[in-house]
C-alpha cells in the first residue's frame, strides 16, 4: 500500500509543480488538471518509454498519429454512436447522479463487476442489497438509462447536424482506419502492431479520484494484428509484456494484478480480455486493458465504408481480415500509479524526516542536480558542468539555501543524482556525486558522471 493518502498526493504534487488545478484563477473547472514544470517532464519520460518499448525499438511495430476529429461515419461503423454509452441512474431524493455499474463496484469493493449487466440487473442488485446513495443515504433511484459518452461539437461556422462532428474517444479507431495506408507503405508482413500516443475524451457520468478518471485523457494504444488463429498467442505475449513494462517503468508488483474478464463481461467480439489492476488508496482500478478484439473492428470499417480492408497473405495467397489484440493504457493512471509507488518518508536516528520520490531515473524529471556547495566560489564551474551535462540529460541546477535543504528538494522530486561542486572541482575537477536512495556519496571525475548516469538510464 502507498505510504500516502489521495488528498496527502493530490497536496505534495501541487506543492512541489507537478499537477495544479485546471484553470485555477477562475475558481477551476471540475475535474480538469494542468501539469506543472516537473509533471510534464514525468509525463513525457512515460510517454517516451512506452514509445520506445512499444514502437521505436520494438521489432513488430511502427507508430501512428492519426487526427483527433474523424469522419462521423467513423463512429457509426464502430460502433460508438450507437452504444458508447455507461448506466446512469439519478437519485430522486438529492438528484445525485451515477454510473449504476461503479456504485455496485464501490460498494462491493469491486467483488462483483457491473460491465455486462442489463439495466435491469443493476437496478435489481441495487435494490436487493440496499446500495444507498453515496450523496444522502435515501434508496429511492430513478430508472437506468443509457449516456452516450461522446463529446460532440461543430465543425465549420454553421451549427447545424450535417457539420456535427465528436471528440475521439479513443485513438484505436484513427488506427484501424490507417491500417491499409500503414501496411502498403511500410510493407509489414503479419505480424505487425500500430502503435499511437493521444489524446481522448469522454463526457464521463463521475470523473473523479484526481487523475484516475477525467474527461480529456491520454491514451497509449497499439493495435497488434495477426493471422486468425493466432490471436491468443499473441494475447499472453502482450499481456506479459505489459506487466513487465509497469515494472520497467518502477511501479510496485505487489500492487498489480491481472484481473480476467469472465464470460458475462467479456464483449460480445472479444475471446480474450484482461485488465491489469493497480492497488490505488480507493481499491485495485483499471489501470491497462488488453483485449483479443477478433476482426470486429477491421470487419465493422471493411462493411461500412464499403472498401476492402482485407491483408494478402503473401506466405499462401490466401486473403483475409487480420484479428487484432488491443493493448490500451492511460498515461495519467500510469504516472498516478507510478507516483504510488514511488513516494516515501523515511526518519533518521536524529528523528529527521525526508520525502523520497524513488523514480526509476528512465522516468524522473531530472536525472541529475548540480549543486554548488558555496555560491560565490562554486557557481561559475557550477554552471559550465550543468550546460555539459544538459546536452546528454534534463539536468537541474540550484544554489540556494544550505546543502541539505536543497538534497531535500531534489529527494522529493526524485531526481536520482545530485553532483556536488566544491573546493577540489576547482582544484582536481572531481565532484561529489550523491543517490537519492541509498544518500551515500563518492568522488567521481566530472566526466565520469555523464557515462555513470546514462547506464542507469
Ligand atoms: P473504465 O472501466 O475505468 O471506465 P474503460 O474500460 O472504459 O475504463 P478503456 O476503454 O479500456 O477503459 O480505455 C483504455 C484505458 O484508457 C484504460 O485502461 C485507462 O487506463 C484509460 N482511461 C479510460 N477512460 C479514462 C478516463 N476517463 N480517464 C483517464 N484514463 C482513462
């Protein structure tokens, strides 16, 4: 379990500039964040990751940024217009308003999962088993019906329905439209994953716990296509490979877990599906969904835009619609899990407590800080190392306040390395080279630290 509370993060990261409240001068706007100096470096470093993971050095797959606003009809054929909806259910009493499915789960501690029961399932189990209103306890709700979660807007400068066009919400769909541009021009052979890094919106019923669920996200997607029958192969592969990337990326696995889809919840297209779930303060949430899609969504755009999607098998001539195994994760609840995971008090014996952000240094916002230990007679060689090690890493540089305070600050920022210049920089050029981790310290020659930090990287 994280050593700290929602509230006690939400603090700190503001506190520290890593997440503010969207639009904060003009009262807020409800569950909209803005990312500060060092929060946009951490979701940066994240996104970097997976892009090289996922994409740039993967051997399977290639990348992909397919635009935000999308032919309408590309959400007919999907299928989102018709059912991209959640349960909402009002409370007559206070005329509160919720997602039928997550109040089941809050209330059952996610024992039993809402996706995949009828409206009238989840009326009745929240009839049966008293599951009150959160807001004032009455147990008096209005029918469930469904939401579409689409943001619609206007394009052009007349407002009527032939201009209606929606915000994606999700960026699958701008891949599997891009699947025959992508698979002529590069000339992958099956198999081969696209991959895409963007933003998603959804007009969610209760967003909220924080970053856990907004209605302007980041999604990290690939679309890994495959021969039929070989889809549940490929399905374990990538559900490995996730797990081992949040690991890579420095969340704890003792807070994750694999969560199956069961046959009631599975989608109707869908013959394999799994979640991995993080252990947030509030319970284990979704935190990366990895589906075995079938050829629901190549065969749903091959029928509705009436062009042939389908991929010739140059192996045996034979020609046919690729299935597809959707890893699909949010940046935000990975850089909140990771967050989790990292932060740390720790007393010395003096009764000292320190915060500790234990980033993996291929995520942290800076990977070193140069601190001259006095201003006046360090900062000018200060300055010259900083501008050298800039060009290899995001370095910081800081000469105010006293060494310990300023070992602090970087503690708990996480930055995994400070470089200490003193008298004998000047003199040998060696520097003081401290870890955030372990606050032991060694001497190293100031070119020294540049090859020392990029292994760690
Ligand atoms: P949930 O059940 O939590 O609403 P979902 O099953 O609808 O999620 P997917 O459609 O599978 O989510 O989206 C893939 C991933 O995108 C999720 O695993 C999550 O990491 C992220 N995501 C989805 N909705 C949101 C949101 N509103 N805010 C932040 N991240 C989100």
């Amino acid at each position: 379990m994280s050593k700290i509370n929602l509230d006690g993060l939400v603090a700190f990261l503001k506190e520290q500039g890593f997440i503010f409240q969207g639009s904060e001068i003009y009262g807020g706007l409800a569950n909209s964040w803005d990312y500060g100096p060092l929060g946009v470096e951490l979701k940066r470093n994240i996104k970097e990751a997976w892009w090289d993971k996922f994409v740039r050095n993967n051997k399977y797959n290639v990348g992909l940024d397919s635009a935000i606003l999308m032919n309408k009809e590309v959400w007919v054929a999907s299928g989102h217009i018709g059912s991209f909806s959640d349960p909402l259910i009002d409370c007559k009493k206070c005329h509160s308003r919720f997602r039928a499915d997550k109040l089941i789960e809050d209330f059952t501690h996610g024992k039993v999962v809402g996706d995949g029961m009828s409206n009238e399932e989840l009326k009745e189990f929240l009839v049966t088993n008293q599951i009150k209103c959160p807001t004032c306890g009455a147990l008096d709700y209005t029918d469930i019906r469904q939401f579409n979660l689409m943001f619609k807007t206007h394009m052009g400068v007349i407002e009527d329905s032939k201009t209606e066009v929606y915000l994606r919400p999700e960026t699958a769909q701008g891949i599997f439209v891009n699947f025959k541009n992508v698979q002529r021009t590069s000339r992958k052979k099956l198999p081969f994953g696209i991959g895409q890094i963007g933003k998603s919106f959804r007009n969610e019923i209760t967003p909220g716990n924080f970053i856990f669920r907004t209605r302007e996200f980041e999604q990290m997607e690939l679309e890994f296509f495959c021969k039929p029958g070989t889809e549940l192969e490929w399905f374990s592969y990538w559900r490995t490979f996730c797990m081992d990337f949040l690991k890579y990326v420095g969340i704890n696995e003792e807070e994750l877990r694999y969560r199956d889809h069961d046959k009631k919840e599975l989608s109707f297209y869908s013959n394999a599906t799994t979640d991995i779930e993080f252990n947030f303060p509030w319970g284990f949430g979704e935190l990366w969904g990895i589906a075995s899609r079938t050829n629901y969504d190549l065969n749903a755009h091959q029928n509705h835009s009436k062009q042939n999607l389908e991929y010739l098998d140059p192996d045996d001539n034979t020609r046919y619609l690729p299935y597809v195994v959707e890893p699909s994760v949010g940046v935000e609840r990975m850089l909140l899990s990771i967050l989790f995971s990292a932060y740390d008090e720790e007393t010395d014996e003096n009764g000292n407590t320190r915060v500790v952000l234990r980033l993996k240094p291929v995520v942290a916002p800076y990977k070193v800080a140069v601190l001259p230990l006095i201003k006046k007679n360090h900062a000018d060689r200060a300055k010259s190392i900083y501008e050298n090690y800039s060009k290899y890493f995001s370095t910081a540089y800081d000469d105010s306040a006293n060494i310990g305070k300023r070992y602090r600050r970087q503690d708990a920022i996480g930055t995994p390395f400070c470089v200490t210049i003193d008298d004998e920089t000047i003199q040998n050029s060696t520097v003081t080279v401290r870890d955030r981790d372990t606050m032991k310290q060694k001497k190293m020659l100031i070119e020294d630290v540049i090859p020392y930090i990029l292994e760690k990287l």
